[in-house]
C-alpha cells in the first residue's frame, strides 16, 4: 500500500524498494545505486540545462525537452535490451553506464554548434575521453562536486569498453546497440522528439523492434519479425527531417547563433581553447555569454530572443539548380565564396547573409544498411525492403537550397541569389 501511494503521491523522483523516475514516454524509470551516482555527477546534471532540440521550441512551444531526460529514455530502452539477452554482469554494466552518458559532449543546444566545435578542435560529442578518464580537483569547491570518472573508479567499470559502445567501435555483438544502424539512441529521441512537438511522425513500436532483435554469428541482427517495426523507424525519420530537424526557422535561428558564436571564436586569443571551453557550457552560459559580447554575437542573439529571424529570399529544392552547380555546392569554400559574390553583388554585409546547403537526408539514413535475416541469410535492410529503397530514392527530394537575411535585405538579396545560383 505504502509504495502505490509513494508512485500516486510523488511524480518525479520516487524512493521505495527501488529508486523510481517517471518518465512521460516510458513510464516509470527505474535506477540503481550505480546509476544515482552517475545522474548526480556534474556532467550529467549539465545536460538539464541543454535543449534536445536546438531552437526548435521556436517552431514547436513544446519543444523545450533536455538531453538529460533523452540520456534517460536511452537508459530505459538499453535495459529492455539486456532483458532479452543474458551477458556477462561487467558487461552489462558497461553498456548501462555508456547508454546513460552518450550524450555528456554535447555543447549548448545540442548539435546546434557541434561542426564549430570539431573545426576548432577536432572533437565531436562522442569523443568523450576527457570525461572518462581525467579529473581536476581544483574545480571542484571544497572537493564536493562528483565527476563521471570518480564513478567509473569507484565501480571498478573499463571506460575504454565504456567509451567504444558510445562511439560504435566496441567488439563483440553488442558494438552497435547504442551508435549503428537500428540503435536505442534513434529509439528513443524518435518517440521523444515527436511527443514534444507534437508531430505525430516519430511514433516508433519500439517494444515490437527490440522483440524482432537476434544474434546471428555474433552479429546483432533484425529478424523477419522486427522487419516491420525497423521500416517504420526509417519512415517516421524520413518524415520527422522536414517538419522538425530540418524545419527552415529552425535552420535560420540556429545558423544565426551558430554565426554568432563563431564571431566569438574567431576573435578570441586561442581559439581552440575557446572552442573547448564552450564544450562545457549550457544554453543559459553561452546566452548571457553572447549577450555580453557586444556587437555582432549580441545583435545576433537579441534577434533570436525576440524572434526577429532572418528571412528567406531564396529557398528553392537543390535538384532544380543545375548539376555543375549542385556539384560546385558540396564544396564548403565554394558556398563561402558563393555567399560572398551574393553580398556584394546586392551590397550586404556578408554577416548579414547566410547561404545555406542543407545535405541529402539519405547521408543520416544509415539506418538503411541494417543486417537482416531472411532464411537464414544475412542481407542489408535496404534490399529486403521496397519501402526503404523508396525512401533512398525520395530523399534527395527534400534538399533545400536557402538564402537567409534580415526582411529589409530580402528583395536585393533574392535578385542577387536568382541571378548568381538560378542561371
């Protein structure tokens, strides 16, 4: 009676026989001495005060879910995983810790200034060693503060194992659970991301696709029966890249503050340190950060704030340009040098212009090259499936070509972009 009234009574943290949390995509959530310890660490607790999806929440209100309860849902699914196989305890406990801390390198707003981050350092958010295996005390005040490497030491755990099943490169048949093709990471971010924008696409039967999982020579396979369940991850992700990860507001507001930051960087004596020094902060740090900066990084972060975004004088579908100069966009400096000839030609601050190349959504469908057994022999998930070959095909058709500046700039930038993109 007492614990049905402690889960009644108590919607967050919830302390019984076991430690509870709810969750309003998996329900409630349970954790163990190990896991406590990791979610009060310094790093984890960060990830409250980084947003899931960028800037999305201009778009969708909702919109304002963290990596720390992403990092949780990751958690969840990755027990439902182990339930079905039996491994090895240290084992167990590894692939645990690694799908709860996947996400502790990411810097503010997620993805949003995570190429600026490799540019300047070389790091992404999965090259996570820094966490794993080094600890400064003099950060620490009064030595209070808990690190994710204290833990690891503590529980005796192999960071490297650790740090493979993050990053995908782990041996054995689980390497691929948490950063592959099918993974628990995409499960859970799917159904997440959906529920808060309320975009119904992202609806995965996750439970169906983790039932259809095997072993087959040591691999981590789909079988016939998570066939189904696996076309329709590809599908709600084909359909979730337009309407939200790829939605243009979204883009303009996170190229205008990815703009900004860089301003910062680029100004700054080192760079590169400047570059690994953002990799710790949250949203709010780097807001007040940009707004104390003064001149562009502030104009550009005030603009967001208030919403006063960059409009589109251009955006048109890629596969409408010519093929030469489809070819010439894959090319980085050549879209700077594009940006440049369309500033000047319509005589705006090329600060103030922003030509963007948005990628083929088949490049994140990886998914597609799933290993799937049919008769007892192993094919990819792209030749099995008519849907999926579909997909392959229809995603180059969701390309956008986007040229993005204040209202006042629209009419002379759309002529100049016309004139040098469109002929």
């Amino acid at each position: 009676m007492f614990i049905l009234l402690s889960l009644i009574i108590c919607p967050s943290y919830i302390y019984t026989m076991h430690k509870l949390i709810r969750d309003p995509i998996h329900g409630y959530i349970e954790i163990d001495e190990l896991i406590t310890a990791l979610l009060d660490t310094v790093e984890m607790q960060r990830l409250h005060r980084i947003k899931q999806l960028g800037f999305s929440y201009l778009v969708y209100p909702g919109a304002n879910h963290t990596r720390f309860e992403h990092s949780l849902g990751t958690y969840h699914l990755m027990n439902l995983i182990l339930d079905r196989f039996a491994i090895a305890r240290e084992r167990e406990q590894e692939l645990r810790v690694a799908s709860l801390i996947h996400d502790v390198g990411h810097g503010p707003y997620s993805h949003v200034i995570e190429p600026l981050i490799k540019k300047f350092t070389g790091k992404s958010h999965e090259d996570i060693e820094d966490i794993l295996f080094s600890h400064d005390e003099d950060k620490d005040e009064g030595g209070e503060s808990t690190h994710i490497a204290d833990v690891i030491a503590k529980y005796h755990l192999d960071g490297h194992k650790i740090l493979g099943f993050i990053k995908g490169d782990a041996k054995g048949a689980f390497s691929k659970i948490l950063n592959g093709e099918i993974d628990i990471d995409k499960m859970d971010y799917l159904v997440r991301d959906s529920f808060y924008t309320g975009v119904a696409y992202g609806v995965v039967d996750n439970m169906r696709l983790i039932q259809g999982l095997d072993f087959f020579n040591d691999h981590l396979v789909i079988t016939e029966k998570g066939l189904l369940p696996a076309e329709y991850l590809l599908f709600s992700r084909f359909l979730m890249y337009p309407s939200v990860y790829s939605h243009h507001t979204t883009r303009i507001a996170q190229l205008m503050f990815a703009r900004a930051v860089e301003s910062l960087i680029e100004s700054s004596p080192s760079p590169r340190d400047y570059a690994l020094a953002l990799r710790v902060m949250d949203d709010y740090e780097i807001d007040t950060m940009l707004r104390n900066a003064g001149g562009y990084p502030e104009a550009m972060i005030t603009l967001i704030n208030e919403r006063r975004l960059f409009k589109r004088a251009l955006y048109i579908q890629l596969n409408r340009l010519e093929k030469n100069r489809m070819e010439e966009l894959r090319e980085e400096a050549r879209v700077k040098e594009l940006e440049m000839e369309i500033s000047k030609r319509a005589g705006v601050d090329e600060k103030y212009l922003i030509l963007d190349v948005q990628r083929d959504i088949g490049e994140f469908l990886k998914e597609s090259e799933a290993q799937v057994v049919i008769h007892n022999e192993i094919r990819s998930l792209s030749d099995v499936s008519e849907l999926v070959k579909m997909l392959n095909k229809a995603s180059h058709d969701f390309r956008r070509l986007g040229v993005y500046t204040p209202m006042r700039y629209r009419a002379a930038v759309k002529r100049a972009a016309e004139a040098i993109l469109c002929h």
